[in-house]
C-alpha cells in the first residue's frame, strides 16, 4: 500500500541511497526531476547553438576538430539526459513537444549571442565552469540514473573547461586586440554566468524540497559563491579582470564578496524576452522538421527488426 512505499522511499532518502525507476516514489519527486532533467537535457541541445555558429569560423583546423567534438559532446549530453528523464515515465517527443512549444525552460545562458572568437574561450572557461561547479554535486543526486548521467558529463565537461580557458589564455598574450577580444569576451559573459546558479536563495521555490529529496545538495547561492570563489584567482592566471567593481577578498567571510546581478534581467530572459530566445526556439524547430526523415526511418528499421523477430 501506498503508506508502506512512502515508507520505504523515505528510508532510502534516509540513508542517503538510490532511487531507482521500478521503485515506488511520490508523484512529487517525479515530477520535480522530471522537470529538472528536462530542463537541463533541453540545455544541453539548446547550448549547441552558440558555439555551432563559430564551427565555420574557428581560426585554425584544430581549432576547428575541438569546437566540432565539444558541440557533439553537449548533444551526447542532451541524449544521455532525455533517457534519464524517460525513465520517470514521461516520452522524449512530450519533452521536445514542451521545449519547441515554448512551455519548458531551459538554462539562461544560451539566450545570449556568441559575437567573437573569445566568446569560445568564455563559453568554455566561464559557462562550463559554472555548469561543473553545479553538476558535480548532482552526481550524487538521489535519482540514479539522473545521478550516473551527471558522473560522465561532468568528466566532459572538465575538457571542455580547459579548452575554453586554453583558448583566453592564448587571447591575453597575443597582440592588444586579441586581449581585448578576451576581455570583451568575459565582461560579456560574466553576470550571465553567474546567474546561471538560479535565483537567489530567498526566491528559489523549488530549493527546499529538492534538497530534502537529496537531489540539490547545495543552494543555489552557496554554488555561486563556490564559483566566484573559484574564478578569481584563475581570472589572475589569465592576465584578465572580472567585471564587478565590488568584487573583493573577504577575511572575515573567508570568501570574495561580488556586486549583486542584474536579476530584473534574469527574470525577462526565462521568460523567454533574452537577446536569442526567439532565435534559439526557431533553429530547434527547424533542426527537429529536418531531421524528420532520420526519425522515421529508424522506426521503420525498429517495425521490421520486431516484425523479423515474430516471424
Ligand atoms: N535558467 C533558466 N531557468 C532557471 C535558471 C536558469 N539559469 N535557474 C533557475 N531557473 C528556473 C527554474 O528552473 C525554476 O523554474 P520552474 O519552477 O518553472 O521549473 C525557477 O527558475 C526557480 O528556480 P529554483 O527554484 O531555484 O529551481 P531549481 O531548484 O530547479 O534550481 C537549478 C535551478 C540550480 C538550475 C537546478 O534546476 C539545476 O541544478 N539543474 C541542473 C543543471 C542544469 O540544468 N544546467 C543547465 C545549464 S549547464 C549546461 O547545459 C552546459
């Protein structure tokens, strides 16, 4: 009976322990991952964009195989994360169905246009560096599947660190106007990735029950700050500034305090007002009719293989 699986479900969030698709578990926690690894897989295929755009412009052809293989891995990602989501019972083409309706979100930071060859070394440095610093403490989230995905794209997503760090580093000791791209490229991208952590603690509906769940181990603020933490001294190692006049090293706090974000903006762009949503939603369709032949071949492959195996 239902108060017997409530039971059991809560002793193994209890222990700290997995969550398993067979097992029984409240409708709540359902659909809260549901959404969140939705939310994140449609991220993932969304947040190809931007870079995909530079493919035919990198500056060299190794630049160019990295940019390509990043780009393949974020689709990786989405396929790994809409299985995930699968598994909670609700069919991937729902899921496509809310992102290119416009009723599912989908992280802020791909709202904003890539306009440089610096805005790679950005993505990659600060983007995937926040995506990291909230994605490794979701490896241990208590849905397995969500939890073991999260093991192998955070792995990726480290590379992908490095070679957007590696791509400001060699910016910043190049000719001034190669500094300058780099620069412009992390004044850019700085506010937007910081907000990518969500809303602040105080408005962030969803935080206390996904932390009693055992999903969020972290809030939101707390990973910001890890973050900001996190990139100072590597902003120093690059020969760059952060574009924040109130950042500065805390002793007391043992952290760097940073200026307040621009949250009126964040609001307008997860309600779908950014510089690129309707630009992002528009491409997704597209891509989706596209690729509509792929999609039914291969289930017409599927019909034979099933009708070969009866026969
Ligand atoms: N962009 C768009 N929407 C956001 C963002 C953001 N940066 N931050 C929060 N939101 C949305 C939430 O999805 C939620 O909306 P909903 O209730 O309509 O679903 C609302 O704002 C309120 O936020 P919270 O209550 O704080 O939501 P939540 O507890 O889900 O925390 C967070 C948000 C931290 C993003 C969490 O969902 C998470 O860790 N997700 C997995 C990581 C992820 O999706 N990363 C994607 C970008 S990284 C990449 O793809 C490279």
């Amino acid at each position: 009976d239902t108060e017997a699986a409530q039971a059991s479900f809560d002793a193994i969030i209890e222990q700290d322990s997995r969550i398993e698709p067979r097992d029984w578990m409240p409708e709540g926690y359902r659909k809260t991952l549901t959404r969140q690894i939705s939310q994140h897989a449609h991220s993932e295929i969304i947040g190809m964009q931007p870079e995909a755009n530079w493919i035919t412009r990198a500056p060299s052809l190794k630049r160019k195989a990295i940019l390509m293989a990043k780009v393949q891995d974020e689709a990786g990602h989405g396929l790994y994360l809409y299985s995930a989501a699968e598994t909670l019972g609700t069919p991937r083409d729902v899921m496509f169905e809310q992102l290119m309706s416009g009723k599912a979100k989908y992280s802020s930071i791909f709202n904003y246009p890539a306009r440089s060859w610096g805005d790679m070394g950005a993505i990659g440095w600060l983007v995937d560096g926040a995506a990291i610093c909230n994605q490794v403490p979701l490896c241990r989230a208590s849905y397995g599947p969500y939890g073991r995905a999260m093991v192998r794209i955070c792995k990726e997503e480290s590379f992908h660190q490095r070679q957007g760090w590696e791509i400001l580093y060699e910016l910043s000791h190049g000719t001034p106007e190669q500094k300058q791209m780099a620069q412009d490229s992390v004044n850019r991208f700085y506010g937007p990735a910081l907000q990518m952590f969500g809303p602040p603690d105080d408005e962030s509906p969803n935080s206390q029950q996904s932390t009693a769940w055992n999903i969020k181990r972290f809030s939101n603020d707390v990973l910001r700050q890890r973050f900001v933490d996190m990139i100072v001294p590597q902003a120093e190692a690059l020969g760059l500034t952060l574009p924040d006049p109130d950042l500065k090293w805390n002793e007391e706090r043992g952290h760097y305090d940073f200026g307040e974000l621009d949250w009126d903006e964040f609001f307008g762009v997860i309600k779908g007002n950014g510089p690129c949503n309707a630009q992002r939603l528009e491409r997704r369709i597209e891509a989706h009719e596209n690729g509509a032949w792929v999609r039914e071949a291969a289930a017409a492959y599927a019909r034979k293989q099933a009708e070969a195996a009866e026969a």
